[in-house]
C-alpha cells in the first residue's frame, strides 16, 4: 500500500504598501561602500519592474530536396534583460541623485551638500572609485525595498514584509522633465537595468554571505524580529510601523 504524501505548505501573500526604500552604495566590484551610509527615501512612489525578452528566428536548413528541410529549429523567446522604472513624489535627495550618476552634488563653505547641479564629472557614477569612467565601473547602488505582507483582509499572520532586493542598479541618462510651478511638484521618473551582483551583502543582514543573490533580483519574506537591524531599517522608513505584527 503505498503512502500518503504529506500536504506541503505553499507560500501565499500580498503586497500592501512601500514600508521602505533604501538605497545602498557600492564599491565598483559590488560590494558595499561602508564609508557611505545606506539612505533611505521615502520620496519612491512606484517601482515597476519590467522584464524584456529576446526573440530567437526560426533556423532551416535546406536538403538536397526542394521539398525538404535536412534541419530545422524552430523560433522561441527567452529571457533578456530587467529594468526597474521609479516615480518619485518630488522629495529631492542631491547625494542619491549623484549615486545614480543623474546629478551632482553642490557643497557650501563649509563643505555641506546644498544641492545639485547636472552631473559632468563621470566619476561622480560610482563614489568609491576616483576617476572611473562610467563604462569602468559597473556598479554603483543597490536598492532594497520593504512592503507589508498581507493575507485576504488583513496582515500576514506568519511574517510582517516582503522585501525586494535588487542588488545592483545602472541607472540610464534620459530625457527629464522636472516640473516647478503650483502645489508639490518636481517629480523624477528614472529609469535603471538590473544587474547580477554576487558580493552584494546588505547592512541589515537580509543578505547574507551564505545566501548570496545569483540573479538580477529576489522576492522573499522579510521577518522582523524587535530589536533587530531590519526593524531599525522598517522604523527609518515611510509610516508601515515597527516589527509588532506577530506580537498578538
């Protein structure tokens, strides 16, 4: 008699809500620069993530026969390449805008940043390496965004966020408006492609050095125990609240 197979459990939720994001800056070999502090910006509005494909023709060979083909593969698509499209709300960060290579940094006398102006030095794409062209240095920063996890009408009763982790970024130069006038305005659209980066090991420990990413990005469940690095990183944020959603 053959046995029952045990019903395994199958992990289910919803994203309610961006918690967090923060921006994380990297070394050029994709490990993090720690002599930059990780900033979390509450201005992202909308992340999309888009995932392009490559179409493959058709492959025929002919035979020796009109008639006939000796070989023939037919056509597919596959994978290509990830972006990730941002729209801000207008909050304006001139050091992440200069992490991104879209701006650079103005600094008073005193040597505070006091705004930013368009980027001309191209070093300013990757802040660890002094004088590094933009095609020299393949990574600049990381993004890790946070979410409520959510089941049916309510929160996730197993664990309190999701969390995207993107492990590094090439934000592209494009056209951009920046509207001034009536009310809030000022709002970025950016635009970056998602690259792989197996040295990203993110401050809070999300990522660690056994459980590194091997592709372009990950979705995983984010547990926030009180007191840990993740709960000091979800109380940084946007208004989700602190790690108290297992507490009863």
């Amino acid at each position: 008699m053959k046995g029952h197979l045990m019903p395994q459990e199958i992990l289910s939720y919803g994203i309610h809500d961006t918690c967090v994001s923060a921006f994380v800056p990297l070394n050029c070999d994709g490990t993090v620069n720690d002599a930059l502090a990780p900033l979390p910006y509450c201005g992202l509005t909308e992340s999309i993530l888009r995932e392009t494909i490559e179409e493959i023709d058709e492959q025929v060979v002919e035979g020796s026969r009109s008639d006939q083909n000796c070989l023939k593969r037919a056509g597919y698509t596959k994978p290509s390449d990830c972006f990730l499209d941002i729209n801000t709300c207008g909050i304006q960060n001139p050091l992440l805008w200069s992490w991104m290579g879209i701006n650079q940094p103005v600094y008073d006398d005193q040597g505070e940043i006091c705004g930013f102006e368009p980027a001309e030095d191209t070093s300013v794409l990757c802040p660890s390496c002094v004088k590094t062209s933009a095609s020299g240095c393949k990574h600049s920063v990381a993004l890790v965004t946070i979410h409520n996890a959510w089941c049916g009408e309510d929160r996730h009763p197993d664990f309190d966020y999701v969390v995207n982790i993107y492990p590094s970024l090439k934000f592209e130069i494009q056209e951009n408006e920046i509207t001034y006038g009536s009310g809030f305005t000022a709002t970025r659209s950016l635009s970056a492609k998602l690259q792989k980066n197996p040295n990203f090991i993110d401050p809070w420990g999300i990522v660690d050095a056994a459980n590194t990413l091997s592709q372009k990005y990950q979705q995983r469940k984010l547990e926030c125990p009180p007191g840990s690095p993740v709960e000091e990183l979800v109380e940084s944020g946007c208004g989700c609240g602190g790690c108290s959603t297992l507490e009863g």
